[in-house]
C-alpha cells in the first residue's frame, strides 16, 4: 500500500469518528472524495431529500465495475455500555473498535483504498471502475441507493459488475459471500369491531377473535419449498396490538404487523393476493397497507462470481461459501438493472451490536481481495 495515503485502517478510523448516523453523512463522503478526485475520480454528489449520495468514476469506457457501500450506521444504544466510545475507533486487542467497523465503514474504508490501489497500478485500464455510496442504506430509503441507481440507468451508465462490501463474512474473511438475497415485505393489517363490555359479547364485536385466526392461518401455510439457493419463503409476526386499558372492554380494533422472506418460487404479487384472500374469509372490514422492502436477485453465474471464487481462495486458501441468507442489502437495487452483484466484506458477529468490532487484519486482506478482483475483470492488456 502507497506511504503517502493513509493506511486502511486509518480510513476507517477516519470514518467511524465521523458520528454519521442514519441518514446523516457527517462529512464522510466528502473524506472519499478528497482521496479519490486527485487520482482522476470524477466525482458526482447526489442528494436527494435528506440522504446524500456519491458516484465516484475512474474511465468512461465500459465494461463499468462498481464498488458499492454506505456511509451511515445505526445509532450505538447507551454509550456507558460500550467498552470504547462508539465513535473513537479505538484499536486495541488486535481489533478495531466502533459503530460502524463492520457495517460497513471498515468495508468501504477497504473498497476505496482498493480502487486507489488498482489506479495506482493500472491508470489506463480497459473500462471503468466507480464507487458508489449513499448515507440512508440503514433506512432503506427510496431516495438513497434506488435513487441514484434510476439515475444512472437513465443516464446510460449502468454497471456490469458490483461488489457490496457488507459483512458477509462468518469467522474469516472470504469464508462467506452472498450472491443472493430473499425479497421483503411487510404488511400492516386493521381490524375494525364495535367495543363493547366484555359480560355483554352479543352487543359487541371482537376484532382480536378474527385477528388472531387469521395470523393462526398464515402462519400455518406452507408458502413454497425454496429451492437449492433460497430456503423456503418465512412469515413473521413482529407485533400486536388491540386494547384500550381496561381488562372489561372489548376493544374497537385490533392491528398486527408481519413480515415474509421469499425467494423467487414467490413474488410481491402473489403474497398480497394470498394475504388479501385470507383476510378476507375472516373480515370485510379492515385496512392492508404493504411495504415492498426489496425483490429477491440472484447472480447464479458470471464472470464476477468465477473471480470472486478464485481470487478468495488464491488469498485465504480456500473458495468462500455462496449464501442468499441474512437480510437485505442494497444490491436488490442494484440487481435489477441486470448487474451481477456479489456482497464480500468483513466478518459480521457484532453488527448493530454494543462493542462492534472487526479484526485490523480483516481490512488489509480485503483491500487485497478486492484489488486482485478487479483486476481479475479489468486490465489494460483483456480484451473485451
């Protein structure tokens, strides 16, 4: 790694000082941008509401390999319960320490050293590379990653290849990478009775009653039985919720919010007409709202998954696992566009957790990996 750029791991410590909780940025992209404009990066800021976004490019030329990340975290919790302050990026016991080591400052602190690694090398490389980072992937903001992505199509510039630099990796770098990832979406359901007193049922309508047979019903369907990527699509009730205070009052509503994983054996569509049908057996007067979180994608095969493969095991000696688990990430953003996407970061046990740490040999070994990767796609000697 070049001597005149701070080291990865001083990127990283750089960023998680920076306090950028969900949707706040906090300056970190504007760190990024300070490195990689000086290397030849044309470099795009691209707010839209209150998220701040940043396309970062190397090259005009196609095929367009594109790093992408976030800059955002969620907030630490009871700052007292932290071993180190939550945004001090301490390193101590062979770890770094803070909000957002793992998810994914470390990650993007290694995906930028990575590009300024292989421009260094390679300045006149075939295609481009490019960076790509929102500060609302926490919230899943329509404004933040979906956004800029509706934008970059539009504009013609839609990636070949993406590498999402989540924490996908279990107890060592490289050992998982997820190639795919289950659909989301979460209905918020409100049954409408008539309250009354509990000794006096017959001038009442109990909504709960109804409301409980129809989560009973759900959850006892099978949905589908996956298929060798996906396991089977899973339903989840999350809350609950009916009364007015009082233990003699038949409420006059009750509500419930859950939530199904799926595969591609399922669609949106098709849950929402299977939902809408249960319902209706046991209640006509209600109200469904949806929330479309993300479609399940996939990259089953391709070039970025064959260098995925051999760059990992050329590094750490064995060929990472590829999983759909855990939960969403942008690539379902990013996907659609017809983009082979692969999420490969650093190891993901204390995401979101009091203490987030990650290993300080993870963040090296990454900048490696990546670099190798994109040189494995794009070289100025490949023809393509």
């Amino acid at each position: 790694m070049s001597k005149t750029l701070p080291t990865v791991i001083e990127l990283a410590r750089e960023l998680i000082r920076r306090e950028s909780i969900t949707p706040n940025d906090a300056g970190c992209q504007q760190l990024l941008r300070e490195r990689l404009e000086p290397l030849g990066f044309t470099c795009r800021d691209m707010p839209f509401g209150e998220v701040s976004n940043l396309w970062a490019r190397h090259g005009t030329a196609e095929p367009l390999f594109v790093f992408a990340g976030h800059t955002d975290v969620v907030p630490p919790g009871r700052v007292s319960d932290w071993r180190y302050p939550p945004f001090a990026a301490e390193v101590a016991d062979g770890y770094l320490w803070g909000r957002g080591a793992a998810d994914m400052k470390g990650g993007l602190a290694a995906m930028t050293c990575a590009l300024e690694e292989f421009v260094r090398a390679v300045p006149d490389h075939a295609g481009s590379v490019a960076l790509l980072v929102t500060s609302a992937e926490e919230t899943s903001s329509p404004d933040g990653t979906k956004r800029v992505m509706q934008e970059l199509v539009a504009g013609g510039e839609t990636p070949t290849w993406s590498i999402v630099g989540e924490p996908s990796s279990i107890e060592r770098v490289g050992d998982q990478a997820r190639h795919g990832r289950r659909g989301s979406i979460t209905f918020r359901l409100r049954l409408r009775g008539v309250q009354g007193h509990v000794a006096y049922p017959h001038g009442a309508d109990n909504p709960i009653h109804r409301l409980v047979s129809i989560l009973a019903e759900l959850q006892r369907r099978e949905w589908d039985t996956g298929d060798r990527d996906f396991p089977s699509s899973g339903f989840q009730v999350v809350a609950v919720n009916a009364g007015v205070g009082a233990e003699n009052v038949i409420p006059p509503e009750a509500s419930a919010v859950f939530n199904f994983r799926y595969g591609p054996a399922q669609s949106a569509e098709t849950l929402q007409a299977r939902v809408a049908e249960v319902v209706a057996a046991y209640s006509e007067n209600c109200e469904i709202e949806v929330h479309d979180a993300g479609r399940p994608f996939i990259t089953r095969k391709g070039r970025l998954l064959e260098a995925t493969a051999e760059v990992v095991e050329s590094h750490t000696g064995s060929q990472p696992v590829f999983s759909t688990s855990g939960g969403t990430s942008d690539g379902r953003f990013i996907a659609p566009a017809g983009v082979e996407v692969v999420e490969l970061g650093p190891t993901n046990s204390t995401i979101h957790a009091v203490d987030e740490r990650i290993g300080i040999d993870e963040l090296p070994q990454l900048v490696a990996i990546y670099t190798a990767v994109i040189q494995r796609l794009l070289s100025a000697n490949r023809d393509d």
